[in-house]
C-alpha cells in the first residue's frame, strides 16, 4: 500500500507558516526548500470567458477531402507556441498541434486546439511534423524506461485515446518519432499515399465506435507525462446518424451547429510569476518515501497542480440561460481525480460569486448523464455528483431553467489527491481551497490556487421561449453489449470467457523511488514482487475476436484508472479482498458491488480502487484494413505484423501519466 514519509512535522509546518507571511509580501507564492516545490501567483478567478470551439476559441482543424476521396485528410505540425492563459499572467511557453491541412491559410496555434470531428464510418488519415524544438520545457528525468540511452527530449507519439485503430497507428509508448528522423522500436511504416509510396500517416478508420468524446494526446515513452502537460492533447469527436436523432428529443443541438453542447476539458497546472508551466523535477521526501538518492531531474510518484483551467484557460466562466445544455466534460489531469458538483454561489458580487455554497441551500442543479468514454448508457443516470479519474469523460445534460437569471453558479470539486486518500499531515496537501488549514498556500476568496472551484456559470436572461419538454430515449448500445446491463446488479460472467488475473502494484525502484507495476499472480524473480516491467515479455495475449475477463487485483493505496487500447469492456462487478496478506490468489471478502450507473455502458478507462477486484469484460474486435484509391485504384492495404512481439502490439496502462511512464504499463498483443 502507498507510504509517504510523516517526518519533520514541526520544521514543514514552521517553513510553510514563514513562506506563507513572505509570499503575502511580495505577493506571490514561491516555492519552500524543504519542498523542493513551487505555487502559483494568486489569480483572480472567473475574469475570461471559457473558449469554446471554432475561429475565435479552440481552432477546429479542417480536413482536406480530395487527395483521399471518402477520407477526411489532416495535417498537423507538433510545435511550441506562446499563449496568454490568464489576463494577470505572462504569455505560457506550451507544446500543441497546429492544423496546417490548408496551405492558403495561417497556422494558428492555441492550448487545446486542433479539434478533429470525425463522422461514423468515414475514415481520418492524420500526418504529423515534428516541430517541436530540441530543449523541452519541462525537466527530463533520462533514468526512466525508455527515455535514456542519449534519446532526443523531443520526441513524441501520438495516440488516439479511445479509438479502434490498426495498431501501427494506436501512438503507443514506442510507437515515437523525433525531427531527426530517429523512430521507437514499434514503430511501422506501412501506410502508402496516393501514388503507392510509404508514409508515417495514422489511420483511424471510426467504424467500431459510436458517437463519443475522444482524444488525441502524446505517448512518447519517458516522455507522456511531460508532454502532455505541456499541452499536447486535443479533443476528437465522433457524430453518427442516432446522436443527430436524440436532437429531434429535446437533446441540446451539437456545438459545430451552434448548438447548446459545451465541451469542458479540465486540467490541473502549476505557474510560475513569469507565467512558465512549472512541474516537479526534484524527489521530495517529505511528499514521498525514499529508500535511496534519486536523481535530479527526477520522476515523481504524482502531479497534482494548485491551479484550475477548463479548456486551457485559468478559472473561466460560460454565460448560459434558463435552458438545458450538454455538457461533454473530460478530465485531462494527469493525477488528479475529480467529484464533480453544481454549487450556487455564496452571493452576487466579488468575491461571493466566486465561492460555493456548501450548505444545503447550496446544492445547484443535477447532472442528467446520458454517456461516457464509451459512448451513450443504457439509460440516463441521474448524479448529484460525477466521480472521474484522469482520462474518463462524462456526458452530461444540465437543466439550468430552474435557476434565477442573475444567479451565479460553481463546477466544484472536492475529491482529495492522491485519491481516494490525501496523504495526511505533515505531508503537503494537494488540496487548495481559502482556509484550508492544512494548505496556507490556497489564495483567499476569489483568487488561486484553488482546486475546488473549475469554472463559474452565469446565468442571463431567457431569450425566445423556454426549451420544450425533453423525451430523451437513448439508443441501444453500439457495439451490442457482451452482457445486458441491468441497473444495480451485479453483471454475469461471459459464458467460456478466458479469466486473466492482474495485479496492481507498488515498490521502490533502483534508486529507492515509489515505482507502480501491473503484474499477474506469479511472482516476479528480480524484484520478489508480483510487478513486471514494459519490455518483459508479454503476457496479456488475447485472440481477435475474443471475449476475456480481466481482473484487476489492486495492492496498492491509490484508485488506478486503468486504461486499455483498442478495446471497450463492461465492468460486471466489483469486490474487496486480502490485499495486505495477498499471496497470489485473491482472499475475498464479500459483497459483490455492482456497476455504477455511469458504468453501464462501454468504456475504456476503468477506476480500480485499492484492495477491491475490479472485474471487466473486454472484448478484442480489431477494426478493418484501410481501403482507399492507389492510383486510382481502390485498394485494402493489410496491417502487418509488430516485428517486435509477433502480433497486433497493443498496450494498457494507468492513466495517471506518472504511474504509466514508472512503469504502470504492460503490452496487450492481439493475435
């Protein structure tokens, strides 16, 4: 289970009271020795609006739809760009991708641009460049897998989180490339062009999906979480004929049409007073255990950040009417859990409009949630609350007709970091909030760091008539479900289903750092733990076509969002066992907990909390060969094999990017 350091109580508490009465004086929050940390400047909340997508926002890119008839073509240049996230702050120095498809037009590059809409049974085809400059602009820890041996800083892998695609184009850890030319050991040229010639072009073929939220984000190994952090990520939906039809219901029209559907990408950061992303680079033991010297530049345990944006902006608002809305929310943090909530604000006026009302009278509206990761639910589930690990999506509509015009309204969260338990003092706290006494660091009301607070609504005026009644029918699950989910009950094993064990797992590795590992029952020989590493050979093998059943046995303290590529699973129950006296084999102790009600659906990413068997039903369809005119001539171009492992090479992973990248990730080869 996860152990941090409780030591030197009174010197931290000593150092965080001193650094808390300098910063007041000079205004900003700068970081402690004892900590090795840094905080951001305090940033009034909610003075810009949340950008949303199209020519004054977050940049659609634009496809070329004639040099591949029936396929929409993009290319994207992967680049460092400057830009303003708060009006108080300097320009942020970020990593994005910039649409440069048409050649008549200025590139422009922002925080989450490039966002791709992908029609159902239409192919992408993406080409990257490679841009970004040698030096990166985080600290690069080379005693990680993957990223030493005189690697460039700059090499990158583009994945598409959630998408069946051919497995030369899923952007796995070693699927990178570098300006040089240099390339990871999977990577594969295979895809020719229009005349026949090979290309490092992906290929996303948006035939076994349904409408969804994806996302494109790096996987470059070594390299992800820094990337990502740095801005690499971007929103990929996916519209089909059956989500055009739940319009015609009373659902929100889509936002490419002008429609009431807000997207809401949150993420977590750190800013420095020149308005530099800033990320750790130094092993601090009071946060975490240490049994060694670690390295500096080094890999940390988890990144949790002081400060909130929704898409890529710091602490935005949204102007809404009495009306319904959809909102498609993506939790893009690299650590950071949240429990999503709509509070009322405390008042009307600076800075009350800025801070929930935790009281009972506070409670705003409710989340109506018609879908996640994978899609449309079964049925909508009505929540209070919307727990979402990194990488999971939640669609949600939200009823703002009961609500005063004039009113002021919160996205709270309150879910601790780590989660689902935040290290007690002395240790840090992650938390970020005015007077929170375990963080002196929190600004006061109106003002970051604050973790609590996302984004502000204000409610206006209702213009034309009130929305009409809502007589929502979601459609059937697509792909048709392994098992029929039936709410609060515990789901069946798939008959003749293969039952593989993985273990969760924790320990320090050769420089004494919290290391995570996925593993199976047998023990590993080099380590005396259950835990294997990236390049150990394979072990989850499953067949095309098949059904399995995964159990994921965590031994450690944290909730994993477990996340798998290619493939979308049903969660069919949940279970405690012995975790401290685990053995290899799971001791259980009863009940069987069935899905959540978000969970009856497909989905990707799975929350695995500590000492529970979370157990999926996975289903491993590959998708079709690509099919396109060469020289004129329509033809089915095969995938080849990985020449690395033999199969179609996959992989599964956390998705909290420092778990994944030390060294929380396992290969999943398709034969």
């Amino acid at each position: 289970m996860r152990k941090r350091k409780m030591s030197r109580k009174k010197i931290a508490m000593f150092l965080a009271v001193a650094l808390f009465v300098s910063a007041a004086i000079v205004g900003i929050l700068t970081p402690s020795p004892a900590e090795a940390w840094q905080y951001s400047p305090r940033l009034k909340k909610f003075v810009q609006a949340l950008p949303m997508p199209g020519p004054n926002g977050i940049p659609l890119a634009t496809p070329d739809k004639t040099t591949y008839p029936g396929v929409d073509y993009y290319q994207m240049s992967v680049r460092s760009y400057n830009q303003k996230l708060h009006p108080d702050l300097p320009p942020t120095t970020l990593f994005g991708y910039t649409d440069i498809t048409n050649k008549n037009t200025v590139p422009v590059s922002k925080h989450l641009g490039g966002i791709i809409i992908a029609q159902k049974n239409r192919p992408v085809r993406l080409s990257f460049v490679d841009d970004l400059p040698l030096q990166h602009i985080m600290p690069v820890d080379t005693t990680i897998p993957g990223s030493g041996m005189g690697q460039l800083k700059n090499r990158v892998a583009v994945h598409l989180h959630g998408g069946a695609v051919p497995w030369p184009s899923d952007g796995g850890p070693f699927h990178w490339f570098a300006p040089n030319g240099s390339q990871g050991i999977s990577f594969e040229r295979w895809l020719p062009d229009a005349v026949g010639n090979l290309t490092n072009d992906l290929w996303y073929p948006n035939k076994l999906e349904s409408a969804r939220l994806m996302w494109y984000h790096d996987h470059a190994v070594g390299n992800t979480r820094i990337n990502a952090y740095s801005g690499l990520a971007s929103a990929y939906i996916l519209r089909d004929a059956r989500e055009l039809a739940m319009v015609a219901q009373g659902m929100p029209n889509l936002v490419e049409k002008g429609g009431r559907e807000i997207p809401i990408v949150i993420q977590d950061k750190i800013f420095s007073p020149n308005g530099a992303l800033w990320y750790p680079s130094v092993y601090d033991p009071l946060r975490w255990q240490l049994n060694g010297a670690p390295p500096i530049p080094s890999a940390v345990p988890e990144f949790s950040g002081d400060t909130m944006l929704a898409n890529g902006v710091v602490y935005p608002y949204h102007n809404v009417e009495p009306r319904r809305y959809r909102l498609r929310i993506l939790n893009a943090c690299n650590t950071r859990f949240m429990n999503l909530q709509i509070k009322n604000a405390r008042g009307v006026a600076f800075p009350l409009s800025t801070e929930p009302d935790l009281t009972p009278a506070g409670v705003g509206p409710n989340f109506l949630q018609i879908g996640n990761e994978g899609g449309f639910l079964a049925a909508p589930a009505p929540k209070a609350n919307l727990l979402m690990g990194p990488a999971v999506r939640s669609d949600v509509i939200v009823d703002f007709s009961g609500v005063a015009p004039g009113s002021f309204l919160i996205l709270y969260n309150d879910a601790p970091s780590p989660y689902p338990n935040a290290a007690p003092p002395p240790a840090p706290s992650y938390d970020f909030f005015p007077g929170n006494p375990d963080n002196p660091f929190s600004g006061p009301m109106g003002y970051g760091p604050n973790t609590r607070t996302i984004m502000q609504f204000r409610v206006g005026n209702l213009n034309g008539l009130p929305d009409p009644p809502m007589n929502l029918v979601l459609p059937a699950m697509d792909p048709v479900p392994i098992v029929t989910p039936v709410a609060n009950t515990v789901l069946p094993d798939p008959v003749g289903a293969v039952h593989r064990y993985i273990t969760l797992n924790e320990r320090s590795d050769s420089y004494g750092r919290l290391i995570q590992e996925l593993g199976n029952l047998t023990l590993n020989p080099a380590t005396g733990g259950y835990g294997k590493m990236y390049l150990d050979p394979p072990s989850e093998t499953p067949a095309a076509g098949s059904v399995e059943v995964w159990h994921f046995l965590n031994l450690t303290g944290d909730t994993h969002p477990m996340h798998i590529h290619l493939a979308n699973g049903q969660i069919l129950r949940r279970q405690a066992f012995d975790a401290l006296n685990f053995a290899g084999a799971p001791f259980y102790f009863p009940p069987l907990v069935p899905p959540d009600p978000d969970e009856l659906g497909w989905k990707e990413t799975f929350h695995c909390p500590p000492g529970v068997d979370t157990v999926v039903a996975i289903r491993f369809d590959l998708p079709p060969n690509p099919r396109y005119k060469i020289n004129g001539v329509l033809t089915t171009v095969p995938v080849p094999f990985s020449a690395r492992t033999g199969g179609y090479e996959y992989v599964y992973h956390c998705h909290i990017l420092e778990h994944e990248e030390h060294d929380m990730m396992r290969p999943e080869v398709i034969f």
